[in-house]
C-alpha cells in the first residue's frame, strides 16, 4: 500500500519519529520563524552549510574543559554576588530573580561586557534582554506581534549602543595585542563574541546579525536556564512537601541535577518543536511529508511516553531511571540532530557517568542548589501566578522567602 500523504501541518507525537524528523537534513528550523526581528541570521536559525560552519566555531565555547571552567572558575562567585542580596532580605520573586541570575551567567558565555559595573547598568541589561526574550518567543505572544517587534528593534540598538560595541572594541584591541605579541592566548575572553571576531574573514557577518547573535545567546542562555530554575524549584519543594525524608538531599549535587532533567523533561523550555519539509520526505514509519509542510513535534506527549518513562511519566520523580538507548533523561527537550541545543551541557551539565571528576552539573544545578541550601521556600502570604501574555506555560511571579 502506498503512504497517504497528510496535511500540513503535521504533528508528531512519536519519540523516534520525532529524532527522525529532527535529524532530516531536508528538514530546517521553524520554531522562530515570528521572531526573526531578532533571530535572523542566528545561528539556530540556519540551515545547511551556513549552520555547520558557524556551529562547528562556536562549538569551541562548549567543549568539557571550557564548561568546566565555567563551573568551577566563574559561575560559583557570580551565584554567591547575584543571591546574597535577596537572602538577606529573607525573600525574593523567582522568576526575576532567575533571569537575572543566568543573565550575569550567560553574559560571561555570549561575551557582553559591564564597562560601568552599576546596579544600574545591569538593570538596563536585563530590561533589555527580558524584550530580546519577548522577541524570540514571539509565535506564542497574546500581545500585538508588530507592536512586540517594534519594541524589540528598540531593544536591539540599545543593547547594541552600551554593550555589543563597547564588548566588540575590547575584544578587537585583545586580538590586535595578541597579534603583536603583546600578551598570550590566556588573556582572551572565553565566549562567543570574541570566536565570532576571530573568524570574522571567514564568517562575513553583518554587524547586525552579530548583535542578533549575541543576543541571541544572552538570552537563550539566560531564558531556558531561568525558566527551568523556577520550574525545578517548584518541583522541588512541591516532592520535599510530600517526601520530607528527601530534604538531606538538598546538598547532592548529583540529586538536584537528576531534579533539574526531570522537570526539563516534563517542561520543556518550548513545548514544540518546528520543522519546514523543503523537499518530500518519507519517514521510516511509511509517513509522507510534502515539500512545504510545516511539520510539529510535540515535545510534551514525547517525553511523557509511558513506555519509555514509566506508567508515572506524567508525574515528577527524581529517582526515575530511562533505561532505553539513545533517551536522556530530559527525553527531547533539547532537541536532536544538528539543531540539538548547543548550550545544553552548560545548562543541565551531562547524566551521571560515575565519575564524579569529570562530571558535569550544569548552571541551573549549581543555581537550584545554592537556592535549595539558603532554605528556600514558597511564600505562605503570596502564591505565584502564571504568565498570561504568552501561550507558553511559564510563571509571571513566584515569590519566596528564605529560612536562613
């Protein structure tokens, strides 16, 4: 019998047809599509030869011994200085809190530097960071999709005026110093901007898809790791509320991380993926997809699959084990393929291997736990609120108050 063809668009539930589909080099991204105001010309945005070059550069920011670096070198002080404020005061809002938490980490990956140092400056950072997001995650905004673009290109020059130029002629003096001899290898920024200026000969980038891409990693860095910051958190106290035996395990690195790719896994940062077919495709299962269809993959109902997380899959359960070969414990919430998250090792770090000084805990296991230790809880005298601009399920205020 010959396969039917289906209209478009097509929606896959199937977590092997999924890393199909995700793996089919035929098949581009089309996730941002909305936000191209600010995801033209970035690198999850590209298709092809474009995206191999680019990514096969960058992916030198994420090898283990540069994510190691950031772990144990730069991350540990930047969670104490970001913190200790709001655990003095006894209380703070997560989801504010959390981004500009992975903001000031993020910032030292995509390579946006802060001149001034200021409460202030920082501040303007994250207003203008928070509108890049709002860009970005366009497709599912409730607001008016001109009047949101209108305010990111706002956004975009202003970010680009105090911090793209100032961190770009920094770098730029770096590398004309490295050039004379003047200093060494070891004085140069690990992070994005300064691999984009190295390979500038090769890459041809505008100036404006450098600012787009810079960006682009401020915010994708800050916004997946703050949105599972605040998820994990939730989950967290909700599972120490019914299982109060598990409270000792609030120092293991190791538990709270196996927490953080649980709750990645039930909530992923964007509950679809989006792929354009850009010629016929034929899936191993005798699914057709036609040239032009937009093909969805539903990324909630793939990593809740019973057969593969459990007759619970659809609860949260830290002591999970996936057993089955190629899954990860975060099922497909990082995608697949060439277009699989390039920063997801910074992230939620990597499984459990048993060696525990190789092993990778990632920014928002590091984070959620420095959280979890100050005796973090749900304020009694104010319940968080979900976001209602955006189709996405995120929290608009979780306020908490700390024990210590």
């Amino acid at each position: 019998m010959s396969a039917i063809a289906e209209p478009s668009p097509i929606v896959i539930t199937d977590l092997e047809e999924a890393k199909e589909v995700y793996r089919q080099k035929s098949m581009r991204q089309g996730l941002y599509d909305a936000g191209e105001v600010v995801m033209s010309g970035v690198l999850v945005n590209l298709h092809g030869d474009e995206h191999r070059s680019r990514r096969r550069l960058e992916n030198r920011l994420f090898r283990r011994e540069t994510l190691a670096y950031y772990e144990d070198e730069l991350f540990p002080a930047v969670i104490e200085d970001t913190l200790a404020p709001h655990v003095a005061a006894g209380r703070a809002e997560l989801v504010a809190l959390g981004h500009q938490l992975m903001m000031n980490l993020a910032a030292l990956n995509a390579g946006v530097d802060r001149p001034l140092g200021t409460p202030e400056e920082t501040f303007r950072l994250y207003q203008q960071m928070m509108k890049l997001i709002e860009g970005a995650t366009l497709t599912h905004s409730t607001r008016d999709h001109a009047v949101v673009s209108a305010e990111v290109r706002s956004a975009l020059e202003a970010f680009d005026a105090e911090f793209v130029t100032p961190s770009l002629n920094r770098r730029t003096r770096l590398l004309e110093s490295l050039a004379r001899g003047a200093i060494g290898e070891d004085a140069l920024p690990r992070d994005v901007l300064t691999v984009l200026l190295r390979n500038e000969d090769h890459l041809n980038l505008p100036r404006d898809v450098v600012v787009r891409e810079i960006g682009f990693f401020l915010l994708a860095g800050a916004h997946t790791s703050a949105t599972a910051f605040t998820r994990s958190t939730h989950n967290i106290l909700r599972w120490l509320d019914q299982h109060p035996q598990d409270r000792v395990m609030v120092s293991d690195r190791a538990w709270v991380q196996r927490c953080v790719h649980e709750t990645v896994r039930l909530n992923p940062s964007s509950p679809t993926g989006v792929r354009w077919a850009l010629e016929d495709v034929v899936l191993k299962s005798g699914r057709t997809i036609r040239a032009g269809t937009q093909v969805v993959i539903d990324l909630v109902t793939v990593n809740r699959d019973p057969l593969i997380f459990g007759p619970d899959s659809e609860e949260f359960n830290p002591y999970r084990l996936v057993t089955v070969e190629g899954v990860g414990p975060y099922g497909l919430s990082f995608g697949h393929g060439m277009h699989a998250c390039i920063g997801q090792e910074l992230a939620a770090g990597v499984p459990a291997d048993g060696d525990a000084q190789q092993h990778l805990y990632g920014l928002a296991t590091m984070a959620v736990k420095a959280l979890l230790e100050r005796g973090v809880g749900p304020d009694p005298d104010d319940s968080p609120v979900l976001d209602a601009s955006t189709k996405r399920p995120y929290w608009s205020r979780y306020p908490v108050v700390f024990a210590r």
